[in-house]
C-alpha cells in the first residue's frame, strides 16, 4: 500500500459504497475521443480560421502539444490512483484541499455550461435538416434522453459513447480523404484551389499574432474534455494498463483529425468566406458531392450529442467526487443499484436544463455570456495538471514509489508543458477578446476558491464531531 503523499494512494474502505469497473479499455479510449470531437471541431473550427486565416493551423499545433504532455501527465498520474476526481484530487494532494476543490467545482462549471451549449447546437443543427422540428423541444429531449443513458450504468454508457464516437471518426477519415482528393484535383468537375488560399487576401496570418492568439482560445475550447480519461479511469477494468493505452491512442488520433481537418478547410474555403459558418459542408458542396452538406450536418449533431453524454458523465462524476471529499453536499455520492451516482446526474444536467431554457428565452445572450467565463478554464485544469504531477512525482521518486505509467523527458517535458501554457497565458491578455475570457476566468477561480476556503474555515471552527469512515 503506497502512502497518499504521492502518486499513489491508499485504498478506502470497503464499506463505502463503490463506482463500477466495467468500463473498457476501448470504451476509455473512444470516450476520449468522444468529448474532444464535438462542437469545437465541426462547428468551432471555422471561427479559428475566421479569427487567425490559415495560420490557425499555429494555434492547433501549439495547443496540441500542450494537450499531449497534459494527458501523459494526467496518465502517469491516473495510472497511479484511479479516481472520479482525477486532477481535482491529485490537485488536492499537490498544492491543498481548497485547491484541489476550485479546480473539481470548476470543470464542473465548464461541463455544465457546455452540456447545454452542445444539446442547443445539435438541435439548431438538425432545425437546418428539418426546419419542421422545434429546437427548444429537440434541446430538451435529448437533455432527457442523455440524463436516462447516463442511469442505465457505466458499461451501457461506454458502449453507446463507443459507437457514437466511431461513427465520428468515420465521418472525419471520409472527409480527409475527400478533402485531399479535392486538393489534389482528383475529383471531375471541381476546381482545385491547391494552396493558393494560404497566400492571398493578405496572407497566411491576415490578423497577425492577435489573430493567433485568439485562435489559440477557440482551439484550447475544442481541445477541452480531452481530459475526461483520466476521470473514467475509476470506472475500467485494468486502469494501469487502459489509461496509458487510451492517452497515447487519444492524443495522436486528435491530432490527425484536427490538424488534418483545419488543412484541409483553410485550404479549400478563404479565411473571410461566409461558408466557414459550416465549414465540413462548405468543402464537401465544393467537391461537389450530392447530398453530402446534410450527411455531414446529421454527423455533426452526432458529435455535438456524443460530446453531451461524455460531458455529462464527467460532470457528474467530479461533482461526485467532490461529495466523497465532503467538497459538496454528502447526498450526491449516493449510488443506485446500478452503482451510478443518480443525484449528481440529476444535479449536473439541471443547469443545462435552465440555461437551455433561458437561452431560447433570451437568444445569443445566456450562453454566450457563460461560455466566456468558461472558455479559458481548460487552461488553468490543464496548468493544475501540471504543476501537480511535478511535485508528486517528485515526492513518488523520492519515496522510492513504484509508478506503473511513468512519463517520459521528466521533468524538462513537465516544465516545457508549463513554460508553454505560461506562453499561451501571456499571449491571451495580450489580445482584446482572449483577455476578457481570462479574466473572467480567473474572477471565476477566485470566486470559487474564496467560497471553498469559507467553506473549510467555518467546518474547522465546528465541534468536532466523529471520524469520517
């Protein structure tokens, strides 16, 4: 049994009622892929070439590094102790309890908002399909639909979350091979632009390093979610194993995709063209395929609502978590028979229902104002990764720790993940629009961890009542 200062941690009692084990390993990975794959990439990537021209293929291959040592130091971590907490827990380990909390009640935030956003973007999607279905009532059903498959237990979830996200990867694979056709002028009767889009209309970064920078926000958003591995190990079956499998399959496939994709659209569409509002049927119409705008339309409400039911498993999941570690009221770690904690489902997809509603009430002015307080919040879970697996395996090392997934080039890795999310920040407050989203983000933080340290300062001043099991 290892000690709880590091990596590793000690088991808890049996008595406890227990999350299940019967995720898989190609569940894991796929779910992976599931919650990265969603709004950010088929709807968001057209705003990052509209914001940096072409050269947001710099924020993607900026921000995908990050991503990638993120999630091998997430999995080092992971791979050590298993939790629903994940880098909330191994935050509180690292740098205290109130740290860790800000950090859980916070991507539990951005989850909540963003469950929301994804069920009013599917249905505003398929509205486009058949104009005859009204979005408000197709948002709340698949609400309702998504908060019933997260019940049903973890391996009916995994399973659902697995052939969603297949059928994703699919639909992307389809449209690089179209995409490379079109640029190589295989396809009759389509003109190829080649590369001419990345040197006209005042070139390939027409907004120059602001332009970038803003970019690189859109992109840290779509990337948001990646980190959902690391909160589903708790629940698969082998986790030393599963979790370094899944982040070394995640992190290069959402590189392939995405860079790819962004190629493939900043090639063939112009960055101030008004088809970059639904760039993957903007290039399909020009390889002129029949019918395929609305094949990649109905993919794209698949993606928008795979990511919903990742999201909400995470939401729920951390929001749990932070109820074991009596961060948030005892009644949510409560499991079914299904060994699903129900309340904290319920609880997560609440707000989704309300800023749903609200959103259809005041329309582009509920979600927008959320999103921006949550845009950047990837970031600060991503530094928090960081930074705690630097010092805890620091600590793993000097105890002599055995760690069954060791990340590679530590600590220089480790840093060069820091000293390029640093990076990112300076750059971020350098630009108008990226700046107010980090500052609302960090009023955010500052609010969640104020009121978490209220929290534990009036708890501390309480009589002391009996030990916790």
């Amino acid at each position: 049994m290892h000690t709880s200062d590091g990596l590793a941690t000690s088991s808890k009692t049996t008595q406890e009622p227990r999350l299940g084990h019967s995720m898989s390993p190609r569940q894991l990975t796929m779910m992976g892929l599931g919650s990265a794959i969603g709004a950010g990439l088929f709807i968001g990537s057209g705003a990052g070439i509209q914001a940096a021209g072409p050269a947001v293929l710099i924020s993607y291959l900026v921000a995908g590094t990050l991503i990638i040592i993120v999630m091998w130091a997430l999995g080092e971590m992971a791979a050590a102790n298993p939790n629903s907490g994940a880098f909330s827990v191994y935050t509180g380990k690292a740098l205290g309890p109130v740290a860790g909390a800000t950090i859980g009640w916070l991507w539990w935030a951005q989850l909540v908002v963003v469950i929301a956003a994804e069920a009013l973007g599917a249905a505003g999607l398929l509205a486009t399909v058949f104009p005859m279905l009204p979005v408000w009532l197709m948002a709340l059903i698949f609400m309702g639909f998504f908060t019933a498959v997260n019940l049903t237990g973890v391996r009916n979830f995994g399973e659902f979350e697995f052939w969603f996200a297949l059928l994703k990867v699919a639909a992307i694979v389809a449209f690089l091979l179209v995409g490379a056709a079109l640029l190589l002028g295989w396809i009759p009767n389509a003109s190829s632009p080649g590369l001419s889009h990345f040197a006209i209309d005042s070139g390939f970064a027409p907004n120059g390093m602001a332009g970038i920078a803003t970019g690189l926000f859109v992109v840290a958003f779509a990337f948001g979610g990646t980190e959902i591995v690391s909160v589903a190990a708790a629940e698969t079956r082998d986790p030393e194993r599963s979790v370094g499998r899944a982040v070394r399959t995640v992190v290069w496939r959402i590189m392939v995709f995405y860079v790819g994709s962004i190629f493939v659209i900043a090639a063939v569409i112009p960055w101030n063209s008004p088809e970059l509002k639904s760039p993957f049927a903007g290039v399909l119409d020009m390889a002129g395929l029949p019918g395929a705008a609305t094949v990649i339309t109905l993919v794209a409400v698949v993606a928008l609502l795979s990511a919903l039911n990742a999201n909400l498993y995470g939401a729920s999941r951390m929001i749990f978590s932070l109820a074991e570690r009596q961060e948030a009221p005892r009644a949510l770690k409560a499991l079914t028979g299904a060994r699903v904690p129900a309340l904290a489902v319920a609880a997560s997809v609440a707000f989704g229902f309300i800023a749903t509603v609200l959103e259809l009430l005041f329309p582009d002015h509920v979600l927008p104002l959320l999103l921006n307080f949550v845009g950047s919040t990837c970031l600060v879970v991503w530094g928090s990764a960081l930074v705690s697996q630097i010092i805890l395996r620091r600590r793993a090392d000097a105890a002599g720790t055995r760690l069954p997934l060791r990340m590679a080039g530590f600590p220089w890795l480790s840093g060069f993940g820091v000293l390029l999310l640093a990076a990112t920040f300076a750059v971020g407050l350098a630009g108008a629009d990226s700046r107010t989203q980090l500052l609302s983000t960090f009023a955010l933080v500052a609010v969640i961890a104020g009121g978490s340290w209220l929290r534990r300062r009036s708890l501390a001043n309480q009589p002391a009542g009996p030990a916790r099991g």
